[in-house]
C-alpha cells in the first residue's frame, strides 16, 4: 500500500520554488532578521482553510521521551510609535554622569599636578577635577583620557593612575580609596588653590610692561622710591581686601601701587622689590587680567589654563600664602597719582602763590651717589682755574671744532653735539637725564627720586636754558648765546688781508669783459648766499642739549655733515619715547 505523504514534506513542496534549482546547485538558506525600525508591515496573505491533516507528533528523542521544543508565538509587528520603551536596569553611577571620568591619579604634591594637566590639555582632555585627600597631603587628578594613553601622561609626572572601572570602582592598587565615588566626595582644588601651593622661585627675565604691588604700609614710601629712581610711573590704587575663601572675614582698606612704563620694567626693579618682605610683586595674567600673580609663581602651563572667573569689578591675588593668602581685591575708584607726602615732596603750595626760584631748586632736593646711575657723558661743568688747561689742550682736536662754551659765575657748561666730551680729561662729567635739559653729575641721582612730570616742574625746564646739579651746587645756564671754543686761543680781531687789484689785474678784467660782451656769453651764475657753518654747529648743540637729538640731526645735515646727522638720527631712534 503506498504510504501518504507526511505534513512536514507537504508543507516543504508548498514553499519550494516551481523553477527548482538542480541537483548540483545547493538550495539557497533562509535566514530571520528583525525588520528595520519604521519599516511598513508586510502585506497578510490571501486566508485559504487549512488542509486538513492529523496532529504532528512531537520527534522522540534518544532515551524516548518527546521532544516539545521551546514553545513560541507568531503575532503581527506593531509600528513604530506603538512600541513600548526599552526597560533600562538600574545602574548606580558613583561618577558625576556629566562627565565620564576615565582615570584617576594620585600626586604627592600638588605644584606636580599643574605639568599633568598641561599635557592632559595637549592631548585632547577638555575636563579634569582636582580633589585633595583627607589630611592635606596627597592630591587626585581626574581625567577623562582613556588609560591607554592617560596613564602614561599622569606617570610621566610622578602621578600613581589608576584606571576608572565599571560603575566608579578604581583599579585594585595597595591602599587608597576604591570607588571614584569617594575621591569626587573629598574638597575640590581649583586653578587658584594650584598655583597659590607652588613653591616659590626667583623671577625670569619675561617682560612685564605692568606690575601691581601690594606691600605693608610701612614699606609703600620704599616702594614708590626704588620705582621712580628706575624711570617707572608708579600710581596708587585704593582697594579693600579680604580672604578670597572667607567671605564673612572683614574687608580691610588697603594700597596697591601700579608700576608701568612704555617698554618694559627693568629686570633689577624687578628682584629688588620681590625681596622685600610682606611684599607681592604681581603680574596680570594673560588669559584674565583681573587675575594677578606673583612673578615668584611660576606654573609649568599656559596663561590660557589659568583662566578664572574673576567677577566683574573685582581683582584676585594670588602671592606666597605665608604672607599674604589668595586674596579679593575690590577697587575703590580709579588709579591716582602717587601722592607727594608718599615719596617725601612737601606739597606744593597753591599757584596763586607760588614762584618758582630763578636759581636752585628746593632745599630738600639732594644729589646722591648712585651705582645703577648712569654715568654717560653728555657734557663738562669747567671751573675757571681749567679754562687755561682747555685752551692747551684743545686745538688740532674735532672738540675744539665742534664745542660751545655756556659761561657762568665761576663755572662754566661745555656743550657739544657730537658725544665728544666724554674724552675730556679735566672737568665734571655731566649726564642729561631730562626732561630737556637738566644734567647731574655722572653716576649720581636725585634723592628723594621725581619722575619726569615733576622734574621738569620743579626746575622750572622751560626749554630756554639749561641746569646743572653737582655736589658744588646748582645753576642755571641761559642757552644763547653760546661761545664756540675755538675763542679761547683764537685772536679776537679778524685777520688782515690786503685788498684791491693791480693796473695789470684791472686790464685783464676789462679785457675779459670785452670779450665776453662781444661773443654773448654770460659771465657766470649769480653768487649763492653765504651759510656760516657755525651757525648750524650752535643750532645743532642747542637741541641736542635739550634731547631733541632728530631736530639736530637736521641741522647737521643742513650744515653739509651727513655722517654726524646720521649717528643722531640712530641715537634718536635707538632712545625712541624716553623722555616724553
């Protein structure tokens, strides 16, 4: 009897391809995949009734028992906007979930952290989160570098890492905390409480056209002295300061003293004043200038990572916390002048009432020995008894041609324009520190110190006459007229020249102007006008007297010397703005 056909071979031919492939050809798979998210359900099939056909018996298995299966239901996809949301378990995350912190690191000292985070921050790393551990001692450095590259960064700077594992533990290591948990719970550090545990330095040689000095009281006067005997513009701002972690502590009123100049502030100024005590000489930082620092604090990163949000109409210190700790600066106005009391000027009485003196200056105006004071030689203060020894010594030499003499009482100030006065062997040398012209004694300064505003003031510098300062006293020397030095051995009456023609010269003249007539031949250009090169030489010293060295540089080139006028158009270039 020919046997029926099972369910399970009826069901195949159902869905076997009428263009069957052939018998070498293997049948191609069926695979299941999930369809696409948003993709359109596919079309129901045309119901037919199902065939009636006896219930499948389970297959038997090897120890003969039936095998059901893992049983499954068929239901139709629902779309898109009908699917419910994926549960998520629940995961405690001990790391803030803002930011996945992938490694944390432990430093002995916190001035080391500041190295890491300036490679962190060259390697990509936009966050990092100092904690420090209880005790005061070690400091943690989170980053969100992956350990393969983090790890190697934080132990090149003596940093212990330890990789972040899942949900905030930290990699097993010999003591110390294991969850990134309890690191996140420990006091924050941020870029101020860094740089202000830095151990301190001698300042570099950086540039700094601005300086805020904030010392004790005591110590203001010193201060503003040692600032102005260097040529800087000091001003006086008043500000009440208190602790920047103390908001509660009282404000106290206090002075910090602005110190600027137009190029840079002398490197020795500089030294001076960082070794005073109770003293903070700080610098603006560049990324935020109302952010000041000791030029003693020297972090190993950019200004662009000390970056800080300093409020608005506020200014933060950051000195040595054994003086003075991070400090809040809140001005109280806008910088003033120094005050005159503050420096040792008695003040000035009102104008109404005021002359100044046709001689000396004020009495309390001294000159002192200095050795930062220059000692150039711009001119000579000669005393009667030596103008026989220059007038020995001077002709056949480019002084003797070049130099004025300005007589005075008893002395007398030489003047040249060309730096020769420097090999003068008898003499005061004389160095012109201005405004204008106003000379001291070589490698001496005034003392108390004045900037150029109260020089020019108190010396009444007016543009017409020139001053003098040595240990003999003061005087003032009008600038015209100027004596040139060749008088001192030169005759006082001109020389006699005879004059006129002879019979034979006058006939050759009329012969020559015959002949000229008669072919038409003009008798030569008209004369120029005489420039005496004196003049230009008195011109030339009389500017450079008063600093205007490009003015007599122009004079020297209007008087035919070229070479001279262009040593002073160096030397004008070279001292650009000094006195102005």
């Amino acid at each position: 009897m020919e046997r029926s056909e099972s369910p399970l071979r009826r069901l195949l031919n159902r869905i076997t391809p009428e263009n069957a492939p052939s018998s070498g050809t293997p049948p191609t798979p069926i695979v299941a995949r999930p369809a696409p998210r948003g993709a359109p359900s596919p079309a129901p099939p045309t119901p037919q009734p199902p065939p009636a056909r006896p219930q499948p018996r389970p297959p038997h298995q090897s120890n003969g028992a039936h095998d059901h299966g893992v049983p499954f239901s068929v239901r139709p996809a629902r779309p898109p906007e009908e699917e419910p949301p994926i549960p998520v378990p629940p995961v405690s995350y001990t790391s803030s979930p803002a930011v996945d912190w992938r490694v944390a690191a432990r430093f002995p000292a916190p001035h080391r952290i500041l190295g890491a985070i300036e490679a962190l921050h060259r390697a990509g790393a936009a966050e990092w989160s100092c904690h420090v551990e209880p005790g005061g001692g070690a400091v943690w450095l989170l980053s969100v570098i992956g350990p393969a590259v983090g790890t190697d960064l934080l132990t090149l700077h003596g940093g212990e890492p330890r990789p972040v594992l899942g949900h905030g533990a930290l990699a097993e290591r010999s003591g110390g905390p294991h969850q990134l948990a309890e690191v996140l719970s420990w006091p924050r550090l941020d870029t101020v409480d860094l740089v202000s545990r830095l151990p301190l330095s001698p300042p570099d040689r950086t540039t700094h056209p601005t300086l805020h000095v904030l010392a004790a009281p005591q110590l203001l006067s010193s201060v503003a002295r040692q600032a102005l005997t260097f040529g800087v513009e000091v001003s006086t701002l008043a500000v009440r300061a208190r602790p920047l972690d103390s908001p509660e502590t009282p404000q106290r009123e206090a002075t910090v003293l602005l110190l600027t100049s137009p190029d840079e502030i002398p490197h020795a100024l500089l030294v001076a004043l960082s070794a005073l005590p109770r003293t903070s000489v700080c610098r603006p930082v560049a990324a935020c200038e109302r952010l000041l620092l000791d030029v003693r604090l020297r972090p190993p990163v950019d200004d662009a990572l000390l970056y800080s949000p300093v409020p608005q109409g506020e200014l933060w210190l950051i000195g040595d916390v054994e003086e003075w700790p991070p400090l809040r600066l809140e001005p109280l106005g806008t910088p003033s002048p120094i005050p005159a009391e503050l420096i040792g000027v008695a003040p000035e009485p009102p104008s109404a009432s005021y002359v100044l003196p046709e001689g000396a200056p004020s009495a309390e105006i001294r000159l002192m020995a200095d050795v930062h004071a220059p000692t150039a030689v711009d001119a000579v203060l000669l005393h009667d008894d030596e103008l026989p020894l220059l007038r020995r010594y001077l002709p056949g030499r480019p002084l003797g041609e070049a130099g004025f003499l300005l007589p005075g009482p008893g002395h007398h100030l030489l003047l040249e324009p060309a730096g020769l006065a420097r090999d003068l062997p008898f003499g005061v040398p004389l160095c012109r520190i201005g405004p204008g012209s106003l000379f001291l004694e070589s490698g001496h300064t005034l003392t108390p110190p004045l900037p150029p505003a109260a020089r020019a003031r108190l010396f009444g510098l007016d543009g017409t006459s020139a001053v003098v300062c040595w240990h003999g006293g003061r005087h003032r020397f009008p600038l015209a007229p100027m004596v040139p030095l060749w008088a001192l051995w030169a005759p006082p009456d001109p020389v006699a020249v005879s004059t006129g023609l002879s019979k034979a010269g006058r006939e050759l003249l009329d012969a020559l102007d015959a002949l000229a007539g008669a072919t038409g031949t003009p008798q030569g250009p008209a004369p120029t006008p005489h420039q005496d090169p004196g003049e230009a030489l008195e011109r030339a010293t009389r500017l450079r007297a008063l600093g205007d060295h490009e003015a007599a540089a122009e004079a020297y080139r209007s008087a035919g010397d070229p070479l001279e006028a262009a040593r002073l158009f160096e030397q004008a270039a070279l001292e650009g703005t000094e006195d102005r």
